[in-house]
C-alpha cells in the first residue's frame, strides 16, 4: 500500500499510489505543535504556521501563494495541533511537482517580515476571540483544563490573547529554526504518482535543508485522584457540557478496544447516547462521543448541547449510560461497532489526502505505520470482555471531569452527581 525512504537529511518519505484516482496529495507533517511549548510560549508553533502563508522571498505575499495552487484548481492549507504541524496541498496529478514547490517554498523560505507578523499575530487574536465567543469550542478548551490541568496539553493550541500578542519576532525566528528541522519531518505524498520519482523531486527541493537537534515534548502527567468540575457561566439559550475521562494513547494496545467502546457510546445515529437522549427522551439536538488518542495519553469525551433547565436531567441520564457501558454490551453492538470501524476506515482511504494523513501521521507520531491488513485483524480479535474490562478502567467516579459553559450556578449540586 506504502512505499518508505529516507532522505539524507533525515527526512521520511511515504509515498502511496492510487492508480484509481486522478489527484495527488502532499502533506508535510513537522513534529511541533502546542505541547513543545513553555507558558510564555504559548501559541507560538499555531502563530509560525500562519506567518508561512504570508509570503517567501520567491512568492512575496499569500495572495501569490495561494494563486500558485488555486490557479490550477488545487487546495492549500496547513494545521497547528498538540503534536505536529501540517503544510498542506491538493492538486490534479499532473500539478504535483508545482505542489511540492510550493509547499517546500513556504516552509523553507518563511520571510518572517515583522509588518506581516503583527497582521497574522491580529487575525490569531481574532481567531481565539472567535473561539472564545462560541460555547461549543469553548467547552472544549475547559474540558482539555480539566484533564491536563498545568501541562501545555491543557492549553489551547492557539495560545492566549496574552501570550500571543507578547510573542516577538527573534522568539519566532528562534522556536521556528530550533524546531522545523528535516529530521523531525515527514512527507506523505498519495494519488496518482510515480513514487520512483518522488525521492529525485524532493531530494532536489530541500537537499540543502540541514538537520539539527530534535525537540521533544513538555511532558503530561495523569494523577487524578477525584471527579472533577468547571463551570463557565454565560448567559446562553444552551448549555454545552463535555464530560471527559483519560483514555489510552497510540501506543496502547487497549486503544482499538477504547475506540469501539466510544463507537457503542456516541458515535452515530444509532449509538446509545443518540438513541437514548436525543430519539427517546429529547433531551438535545446535538449529543456524540470520540476519542482523542495522544502519544503518551488519551481521552474519550461526551459532547452534549442541552436546555439549562434539564442539564441535571442530561447529565443523569449520561452517567446512566456510562454506567451500563461498563457491564452490558451485547454481542450484536460489538459486531455493528467493528463493522462501523471497518467501513469508516475503508471509505475515508477513499480519499488521497485522508490517505497521505492517515500514513504520515502515523510514521510522525509512532514511528510505525499499520496498514488496512494490518489494523483489520486487531479489531476483528477484540471480544466483549475487552470491553467491559476497558469500560471498568476508564469509567470510574474518580476520574470523571465534567465541563460546562451556559447559564448555571448549581456548582455543588452538579458535583454531587459525577458519580458511576
């Protein structure tokens, strides 16, 4: 399915062809994202990736970036997270060397120009002011609080209005040249490619690129002893609640059957929390569940919008669903869900970008790439007794986190209630 190399400089290629379509994707996966930062630092990786649009010394501006691929019908973009940095790009096949180009031009090349610098640091501001206007994001931040209160993995990507606004250009130029090395980047390239080229092309792009020493992480600790909660009140028709538990991380061989609990639980029309508090008691529009699986750590979150005066009722009738989870899943459900896992998997490798994600991802952050043949068996082998024993290791009272932003301010009364 994949072909793997490396370039001298230390950068990792996976190359996947997919003769069936007529597209080709790059993505360039660098190993930094919020969790390499300090406090003061905060935002910094999510501010460099948005100052790379703003132009190099080839293309002067975003407008000449962006025209580059968008006059040929292509896609570009790029994405901060916890862990790694994206640059990416989309483009029919024959534009794919047009695609590397440009994409090693702006990661490269950043002019890192103070005038476009404080542009990106205002549109950063606007985006966390937008964040922090929407409730539902918003409860999100909080839950990350709560399950990693102190460490970066706690902190909004984007960093703080504070943080970003005091970050200086030498701090930029500094944290950017420490951190986007060759040896902790990886390039996945899939679609309609001849991948014994692809080695040649890039080889030529970025053979002056010179490694370095690698970063590593600011670590994360799980040392919870109790349920926890936090109320954010605001004066809203909703109350966006997320209830959050740690889970295994990617490394954890338990991932696969936590991942299947969550399906069961609250992933799609005909999961329980769906079924149960959406279709028979009305309780929300919007109720799901999902797993966040981290190199060295994890979590399962419930996401829940409901009407303020029924947030106890909600919230019982979830930890009655936690409850059962933990005892009483039939034979019929564990079926559906690996059948869902499976077909999820086979119908988003559809696509040349979820392929070139899926595959670079994976060789970033685990340094190990299971393929389709590979992850198939691992969810065929899961039985029910490997879900309760995960639902009974993860769904306790002490390590219930319950976050909250809406018109509430029965604080204590809620806390009485996290219990399973």
């Amino acid at each position: 399915m994949y072909k793997e190399s490396k370039l001298d400089n230390g950068v990792r290629v996976i190359t996947s062809n997919m003769p069936h379509t007529r597209s080709v994707s790059v993505v360039f996966f660098v190993g930094v994202g919020s969790r390499y930062e300090s406090d003061a630092e905060a935002g910094i990786s999510h501010l460099i990736e948005h100052v790379c649009f703003r132009g190099t010394e080839k293309r002067r501006s975003c407008i000449e970036i962006s025209e580059a691929i968008e006059s040929v019908g292509g896609i570009i973009n790029g994405g901060t997270d916890k862990e790694l940095t994206t640059f990416w790009c989309m483009t029919a096949c024959q534009h794919f060397p047009l695609a590397i180009d440009v994409l090693v031009d702006l990661l490269r090349n950043p002019r890192f120009d103070a005038q476009d610098i404080d542009r990106e640091r205002q549109i950063v501001i606007e985006e966390i002011n937008m964040s922090l206007d929407s409730p539902r994001q918003r409860v999100g931040m909080l839950i990350d609080e709560l399950l990693w209160p102190g460490y970066p993995l706690g902190r909004d990507v984007a960093g703080s209005k504070e943080t970003v606004s005091a970050i200086a250009r030498k701090q930029i130029i500094d944290f950017y040249s420490s951190h986007h090395l060759p040896n902790s980047t990886v390039v996945s390239i899939a679609g309609e490619i001849n991948q014994e080229q692809v080695n040649d092309i890039l080889n030529q792009a970025i053979n002056d690129w010179q490694p370095g020493k690698t970063a590593t992480t600011l670590p994360s600790k799980n040392s919870q002893g109790a349920a926890k909660l936090n109320i954010e009140f605001r004066d809203t028709e909703q109350v966006q609640m997320c209830i959050g538990v740690h889970g295994p991380s990617l490394r954890h061989p338990d991932r696969f059957a936590a991942n299947l609990l969550n399906t069961v639980l609250g992933e799609g029309m005909s999961s329980r929390l769906f079924t149960e508090l959406r279709e028979k008691q009305g309780l929300a529009y919007d109720i799901h569940s999902y797993t966040d699986n981290l190199t060295d750590t994890g979590a399962m979150i419930i996401h829940a919008g409901v009407d303020p005066e029924r947030t106890e009722e909600a919230l019982l009738a979830i930890l009655e669903q936690l409850s059962r989870l933990k005892d009483n899943i039939s034979e019929n459900e564990l079926r559906k869900a690996k059948e869902m896992a499976k077909g999820h998997l086979l119908l988003g490798l559809e696509s040349s970008r979820n392929v070139a994600v899926w595959l670079g991802s994976q060789a970033l952050l685990t340094n190990e790439i299971l393929t389709i043949d590979d992850i198939i068996p691992l969810i065929d082998a899961i039985s029910l007794e490997d879900l309760k024993r995960v639902a009974k290791q993860l769904l306790t009272t002490e390590k219930m986190n319950l976050a909250i932003v809406g018109p509430i301010k029965k604080e204590e009364r809620l806390a009485d209630m996290l219990k399973l």
